[in-house]
C-alpha cells in the first residue's frame, strides 16, 4: 500500500522547486515553449513515453501499469496571463507583462511530481495514467485544440481528473463537489444600428444610445424574471461602445458582455431571451439589432459517483473537515472539454494562507499560493489514480 501523503511530502521540494521556475518564467497560451521543453524533459529522465507538440505546446504522456485495466486521464494546464507581477516573491516574473497569476504553474508541477510517484509504483497499477499538460487554458481554447488532435483517443480514458490551486478557499482544505462547479460561459456581441445626426436635432436621427441603455436594463430582467431562482445564471454588459463627440448622435452601439450558466435548459432560456430582448427594445426604438453569443466553455459538470469517490479518499487521507463538498463558481475552465461523456472530477485544492499574505484572487497582480497545496493536491490526485486503478 503506497502512503500518498508520505510520498507527496517527499516531492514536496521537487515540486516547489519546479513550480518557482515556472512562476519566474510565465509563458502566454500556445507559447509554452520552455514549460513544454522542461516538462518533455522530466518525463523523459523517467523512461516515460511522451508526445510533444500536441495542440502546439501541450505535452502528453503514458504511463502503464503492471497490469492490465482502465484508462484515467490526468490535466495540468501550463499557461500564464498577461498581468504585471505585483508580488515581491523571490521567484516573481522575469518576463515583462507576464505571469502565473492563476496557479498553472503550480499544476504542471503537481502533475510532474505525480508522473514521478506513479512511475515509481507503476507495477501496483492496474490500467494506464494519460498525463496531460495543456496548453492555453485562458480563454484561448486549448482544451479543445488537444480534443480536436485526439487527446481522448488512443487510448480512450475511463476517468479524466482535473485540480486547481484555489485561493478562496484555505489551504489544507478540497472543494470536492458534485455537479456542475463551473459555469458555461458564452460571449455576447451586440451591434444597434440607428440612424446619425446633429445632437441638437435627434428627430432628425435614430438614437441607438437610449436604445442601447433600454438594451442593457431589459437584459437585466432575464436573470431575475425568466430564471428559475433556484437555478443560477449570470449576464454581465462589460463593454458599450459608441458615439465620438458631444454634439453626434452616432449611428451605431456596440455591447458587449458574458453569460453564464450551469443547466442547458436554462443556458437555453437565457440565449433565446437575450435574442427576444434586444431585438424588441431595438425595434420598439426603431433601431435594427444584430446579436451574436458564441460558446466558449461548456459547463465542468463532475460526475456523482465519481466525486463522492474522491470525497471519501480526501477524508481517509486527510480529515472530514477538511472536505467542501459545496464549492461552486460562475467561472469557466476548459477542462470541461476534456471531461465530455466520460466520467469526470475537477477539485479545489486549498492555496490561500492569510497569515502569509497568499489571500489574493485568481488574476490579481499580487496573486501567490500556499505551496503546501502542491503536497496536498498531488497526495488527493495520486490517491484517486491508484483508488481507480486497483
Ligand atoms: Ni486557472
């Protein structure tokens, strides 16, 4: 029987060791180029098969078992934002206008230290590990890029496991909860064509800024009228646009926005109201509407049985209290393209330390971690590969 926690505090200072280089040399999505390279490389130290340049940057590799049985699939992302370090860290950015502000750094170490644990226990494996190291995770699509390349084929998993560093929630603590946890989130483009005249004489015109702030009042109602309450939803207006001087009514209104959602039936209420919404209020205002919502991630939706699985290990490994098994956010991640019909878990890993300043958000300039969740995220994982594969 192999001691998750006691091999996890021996990875302890390869994986920090691992995750401090990464944070001093943030890559932005699809240029992962050194994080690849050094990710390629440690698995290769290890006698591990590995494919590379999958989706440009991502890094996939096998490891298989003594026996044979199911497939599990395990996701780090590799990416960076670009935010302006803000932290004093010894390990801070070295790279102008970029940096780890989400955590990623912290899962690709975490997934390498785990390529080193299972290849040392590999002979009590009963089925195959797929370690996935994703490229481009914020908002650029890489998920969907591996799926696209095959990554869910060849083989095919059984489980796929995903984790996140969490800085809302302390460390030592897992937010382990079944159902949908992350939002689907699509984007919303608005264009209201009016008609454009002197700001003196707007008879003369078709004003699509008062249409454009009926617009965005109506959208407001679609949550709070047309939503379930006890469902959740979010339509956010974060951009509008028009207009160039104080004396134009201008032709033309951009808007801009996101929408959020867990269950499709509401996903579909609010797209269809959305439409309704806007062209009528164009058209009570005798302006012409254009919408466009485009999907970008699909709801993480964690399987039940599954997460209750994993809920349990968290507890023998760690303690009851230590398990959340209520932490939900109307963030998206895209993972959910790697969890699609097959069953799946994304875990909170507790990163936030108060006392050591670690409490602020995910993309905030001064965003740093507990590093002890790197212990603790990669004890859970392993202990859910081996629990799978046994
Ligand atoms: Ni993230």
């Amino acid at each position: 029987m192999v001691d998750f926690i006691a091999e996890a505090d021996e990875l302890f200072e390869y994986t920090r060791d691992l995750r401090r280089d990464f944070h001093k040399h943030p890559e932005i999505g699809f240029e992962e180029f050194r994080t690849a390279g050094i990710v390629a490389e440690e698995l290769n130290k290890l006698n591990i098969e590995v494919s590379t340049g999958v989706a440009e940057t991502g890094v996939v590799a096998i490891i298989e078992g003594g026996k044979p049985g199911p497939v599990v699939l395990c996701r780090f992302d590799m990416d960076a934002l670009p935010i302006n370090e803000e932290t004093n860290a010894e390990y801070a950015s070295v790279n102008d206008g970029l940096m780890h502000a989400c955590g990623h750094d912290g899962h690709t170490a975490i997934g390498l230290g785990l390529a080193k644990l299972l290849h040392k226990n590999k002979e009590a494996l009963n089925g195959t590990v797929k370690l996935v190291f994703q490229p481009a995770e914020e908002g650029m699509g890489g998920a969907e890029k591996m799926v696209a390349e095959g990554v869910l084929e060849n083989p095919r998993p059984d489980y796929s496991l995903g984790l996140h560093v969490w800085n809302t929630m302390p460390v030592g603590k897992f937010g382990i909860t079944a159902g949908p946890i992350m939002a689907a989130a699509e984007t919303m483009q608005i264009k209201i064509k009016g008609k454009g005249a002197h700001g003196a004489k707007p008879n003369e015109g078709i004003d699509p800024i008062v249409a454009a702030s009926q617009i965005i009042l109506g959208l407001q109602t679609i949550v709070s009228r047309n939503v379930d309450p006890k469902d959740t939803a979010v339509i956010s207006v974060t951009a509008i646009n028009g207009g160039t001087a104080f004396n134009i009514i201008p032709p033309e209104v951009e808007i801009l926005g996101t929408i959020r959602s867990y269950s499709p039936e509401t996903r579909e209420i609010l797209l269809r109201r959305i439409d309704e919404v806007v062209t009528g209020i164009a058209a009570s205002m005798e302006c012409e509407a254009e919408v466009k919502m485009t999907d970008i991630t699909p709801v993480v939706d964690n399987d039940d049985a599954l997460t209750h699985r994993i809920q349990d290990l968290a507890t023998d490994l760690f303690s009851a209290d230590k398990v959340v098994s209520d932490e939900r956010t109307m963030g998206s991640e895209d993972m959910s393209f790697l969890m699609k019909d097959i069953p799946s878990c994304f875990v909170f890993v507790g990163s936030q330390n108060k006392e050591k300043g670690f409490h602020f958000g995910h993309h905030h300039p001064k965003f740093d971690i507990d590093e002890k969740a790197l212990r603790n995220g990669l004890a859970l994982m392993a202990s859910t590969v081996f629990d799978l594969l046994s």
